[in-house]
C-alpha cells in the first residue's frame, strides 16, 4: 500500500468520524435543552483594532473566560446559567471589571434568555446559545434594558438613540462574537476582534530596561563563546 492510498484512507476515516461524531470535537455544554458554545474555564480573547476614546486606546485585549456553568431551579422551571469573569488588558495589566460573575440563564425550550448587567445595559455580549437565535437575543436585551435591535445576516445591532450609539455584534454559527463594535455618532468608540491564535502581550521596557539588557547580553555572549569553542 502506497503512501497516497493511506492518506486517501486516513482521511476518509476522519470524514467518517466527523459526521457521525460531530459534538465529539465541540467544547459545548448541554444542560438538559440548553446549549453554550463553551466548557467551563473556556477563555476567548478579543483584539482592539481600533479605538477613538481615551480608556479604549489603551486597551489591547478583551478577555472572557467561562467561570462556571451549571444548572439551577426558578420558578419550578430549569436554567443553564453560566458566570463570567471579564478582563482588559489595560497598559500592560489584564484589569477585572467583573469576576465570575452572572453573565446568563438560558432555557430553550422555554425560549427564555436572560443576560448580564454589561449585556443589558452596554450591549457587551460575547458569547450565545446555539444555534444562534438573534429575535430571541434581541428580545431579551430590549426587554431588560433601554437598547432597541434589529438584525442584519450575521450581525445583531443595538441601538440608544438617547446619545445616538450602537453596538453592532457580529456572531458565527458557533456562537462567538467575532467582531463588537460600539459607535457614537458615527465614529468608532472601540472595536474588538476576535483572535483565534494565541496572544502576545506587550510588556514596557521601562524598569526592567536594565534587567532585560543584561540578560539578552548574557545570552548573546554565551552564544558566541559556544560558537568560538566549536571552531578551534
């Protein structure tokens, strides 16, 4: 058996397992009739591409990590609900504004969808139940708060018309905010997108100036004595 043959087999092996075992290889969490796109201690990081007021500018990273996930009685009725912990990487220090905190309950079957105080109010939301139902995301933020939607394909958009601003929310078929985007007046407050790589966060020479200067000289010192030893 030649190698192309294997690579044909093993592939149509993968494919095989794909369809039959699909939610094998999702992180997602079913309680009962609810679904999140997410396990606990699940972390999603977004990236600010761009930012035109002064607390966002210095703003990197936005940090969302699943606390907790478990289910809970309420009015004799049953709930997945899940805490957050959310944090901005600010000037070079990841800043909690909240810390596993309540961020929803979800009930499917009972087409019940309650969110956070930062979903509500600010129209900050990050991740959602699958499949993505955008009426019933909509619905639940304009009945607890003061925010108006409408939805576009992909994209949930919420609207204050009190000081004209928006926050336009664009969410993939898993569930996850690959772009939110605040805008007042038309102009860009922040803009965070999603990264799916992993992060490098950027640290100020500043104090540690000298420390990192000697331990690079240091390095590159003992690399050219090793390279000279070699050559004699």
């Amino acid at each position: 058996m030649n190698y192309k043959r294997i690579c044909k087999i093993s592939v149509l092996f993968l494919l095989i397992f794909l369809i039959k075992f699909p939610s094998s290889l999702s992180n997602a969490t079913i309680l009962g009739e609810s679904e999140f796109p997410a396990e606990k201690d699940d972390t999603f990081v977004w990236e600010t591409v761009n930012a035109t007021e002064s607390w966002y500018i210095d703003v990197d990273y936005v940090r969302f990590t699943v606390s907790d996930i478990y289910n809970e009685t309420f009015n004799s009725h049953n709930y997945l609900f899940m805490n957050y912990t959310l944090e901005f990487y600010h000037r070079y220090n990841w800043v909690p504004k909240y810390e596993n905190s309540f961020y929803m309950a979800y009930n499917k079957t009972l087409d019940y969808l309650n969110w956070s105080m930062e979903g509500y109010r600010n129209g900050n939301l990050f991740l959602f139940p699958t499949p993505v139902n955008y009426t019933l995301i909509g619905e639940a933020v304009e009945t607890l708060g003061y925010l108006n939607f409408s939805v576009n394909g992909t994209k949930i958009i919420f609207n204050n018309q009190i000081n004209n601003t928006r926050i336009e929310i664009t969410i993939n078929p898993l569930g996850i905010a690959t772009i939110i985007e605040k805008i007042t007046n038309d102009t860009t407050i922040y803009r965070w997108e999603l990264k799916t790589e992993t992060i490098i966060v950027k640290v100020p020479f500043g104090m540690y100036f000298i420390s990192i200067s000697i331990i690079s000289i240091t390095i590159l010192t003992f690399v050219k004595t090793k390279k000279l030893k070699n050559r004699t």
